[in-house]
C-alpha cells in the first residue's frame, strides 16, 4: 500500500514547474474576470503542451464520484493503467479503497471550495521506492457558480521513475500497481 508524503497549496501563485505554471496561466486567462472558466473555453489545441499528462475528470451528481473523461498517456504510464470512462472508486477502490476515497476527498474540496490545488510529494505506488510527482488541478464550470469539471495535470520525471521502476523489476521487486 502506497505511504504517501504529499504536500497542497491552495491556490497557488506561480510555479516553478513549467508545466504547471503553463496550466495555471491557461486557466487564469481563460477564466478572465470570471470566477471560473467552461469547459468550452478550453482549447484542446492550445493544450497540446501538456496533454500528455492531462487528466479531465466529470463531477458527477451531489459529488458522489468522479468519472475519468480523458487521461494523458504519462499518466497512464505511471499508473500502469488506464481509468479512463471509469469514476475513481471503480478505477481505484478495488486495489486500494483508502486511496479512492482520499482522492474522491480531495476532488470534493476542489468542486466545493472552487479552487486550483497544487500537490507534491513522493509516493510509494509500485513498492519499488518512492517517486515525486508535482500536479495542479483546475476547476471548470459552465454556468460559472456549480463545478462540473476539473482539470488535472500530473507530472513526474518520467525517465528517470520509468528507468528506476525497470531496474526494480530485473532485482525480482514489485512493478505493478498498488
């Protein structure tokens, strides 16, 4: 099971992740004097930067559950699997129910509070050793008041964890999900 040591910040200023930064400057020109901006305003040409590690979530009703809509392929690496077209407690309560329901947390307290997140840390999730991540999810609302919505972008160093999780599995360690 995954020991996270993850670090938030709410509302971030700017980020020294380029990638972030990218995201975070996107969504606050989309925005404009908005308090959110819609779906349709975002372009997915002009994402193209970062796509990879993007992730579109769809806020079900009363916040229940979330349902993967789009997920970049470096995440799908990192995870070694693809949720898209499943909500986070199909995608993953049955391998770890108490990461689904900390995610599910996590995304309520974005679509309620209406804020950008910003969260590091490293994570054990193939118990082969800890891998840092940096992310930034953004909510997206189309009538401007109710989330309906977020936007997640995940980065890692994927060479090098890629790398160091091949080296774990010729030593005979784990190399499959948490």
């Amino acid at each position: 099971m995954p020991k996270p040591r993850i670090q938030i910040e709410i509302d971030p200023g700017p980020l020294k992740n380029p990638q972030l930064e990218f995201l975070r400057r996107y969504w606050l020109d989309k925005r404009g004097d908005r308090a959110l901006p819609a779906r349709a305003d975002m372009v997915p040409s002009e994402l193209k930067p970062v796509l990879d590690g993007l992730i579109m979530l769809d806020v079900l009703p009363e916040m229940e559950d979330f349902r993967y809509r789009l997920v970049g392929t470096a995440v799908t690496q990192y995870f070694l699997t693809d949720p898209t077209g499943k909500t986070t407690a199909e995608a993953w309560a049955p391998a770890n129910p108490r990461f689904a329901e900390r995610l599910r947390g996590n995304l309520r307290m974005i679509a309620r509070g209406r804020i950008n997140v910003h969260a590091w840390g490293a994570v054990d999730w193939m118990g082969s050793g800890d891998e840092d991540f940096s992310c930034l999810y953004v909510p997206l609302s189309d009538d401007g008041e109710i989330v309906n919505m977020i936007i997640n972008l995940f980065t890692f160093d994927r060479r090098r964890v890629l790398l160091e999780r091949q080296i774990a599995q010729e030593h005979g360690r784990s190399a499959s999900t948490a």
